[in-house]
C-alpha cells in the first residue's frame, strides 16, 4: 500500500460518524462491494447510515476513492452529490445502473469507469492491496453545481470549499498474482 493521503491535502473538516452494515472500516471489501469482473464480485454499493454532521449542513456527498489504483491519480468508484440534509442512510444497492436507492435530488456521476453508478474493486492481481476510501462530505450548500456529467475529480474541486464535515471508512481489496 502507498502512503498516499487523499485528504493532504484539502482543507481541514470536521469528523463525523459513518456505520454501515455492508462494510468494516479497516477490513476487506466484502465480494458484493468488489466489481463484477472479478469472480464472485457483484458491483454493489455498500450500506451507509452517518450521524453528527456540523451545524450548517444542507447536503451531502459520497465518494469511494481508490488512491492505490495504478493510474497516477487513482480510481473514483462512485460519485453521488446533492444528497438532501434530512438524508443520513443510503441502502445497500442505492448506486445501481438507476440511482433506485438514491433520495429525490440526489445524483450520481460518471465513475473512472465513465458509467454513472457504483463499480466495486477490482485492483490488478499481484499490485497489493488497495484501501478503499468510502467518504460522506457535509457541504455548507444544498446544490453542489456541478454538471450530472462532470468528473468526480471536478466534483472534489468544487467540494473543497464547501465541506464542513468528513465521516470516512475505509476497506481494502486485494486479489492474488
């Protein structure tokens, strides 16, 4: 695993609670969360419920983030932004090919893979293992502004000054040589 910190450097943010039922922080991605490419994997997004977001909150994000992918920038996994504020949970399976579980409002935008959903893990075999970083950001705005079709990239961009909050697990994923 590389030392690369994904959040190095952004501005600093308040810690808050995310659970979820699908995953354990520091654990191996389970084979529903792992991509449908590799034996057993599945494609599905993980459970979420988060708690003590900041005062001023209007809406939430979610981003996995695979900082280990041998790509020189990573892979963005899935990208879903204008979650309401008076959403705290997202169901297993929310980021499918529709959006099914995703409340009113909220979108989701193209992964790495450029397809607008959650795709799971599939780090090459022999690379090592790859931490998997599931974030919900607390925003000071209920729309982020940015284009259904934009980079989860750009929507970090635009995030950054606008997040008050960062509730964060993280799992891994490694597959044999």
């Amino acid at each position: 695993m590389s030392g690369n910190d994904p959040f190095a450097r952004l501005p600093e943010a308040a810690a808050f609670a995310v659970t979820s039922t699908t995953l354990t922080d520091g654990a191996a991605l389970p084979s529903a969360q792992m991509s449908a490419g590799v034996p057993g994997g599945e494609d599905i997004s993980p459970h979420l419920s988060w708690s003590g977001a900041p005062e001023g909150t209007k809406s939430y994000a979610v981003t996995v983030y695979d900082p280990d992918a041998p790509t020189g920038s990573g892979f963005w996994h899935w990208a879903v932004a204008d979650i309401p504020a008076t959403v705290t949970e997202l169901p297993a399976g929310a980021g499918d090919d529709t959006g099914s579980g995703l409340p009113e409002g909220a979108y989701q935008l193209p992964n790495d893979a450029r397809v607008a959903r959650f795709i799971g893990a599939a780090p090459p075999a022999g690379h090592g293992a790859h931490r998997y970083f599931v974030v919900v950001h607390a925003l000071d705005v209920e729309r982020i502004g940015v284009p259904a079709e934009a980079t989860p990239a750009y929507l970090g961009f635009t995030m950054a000054g606008h997040i008050l909050g960062r509730a964060v697990l993280t799992a891994t994923a490694e597959i044999p040589a």
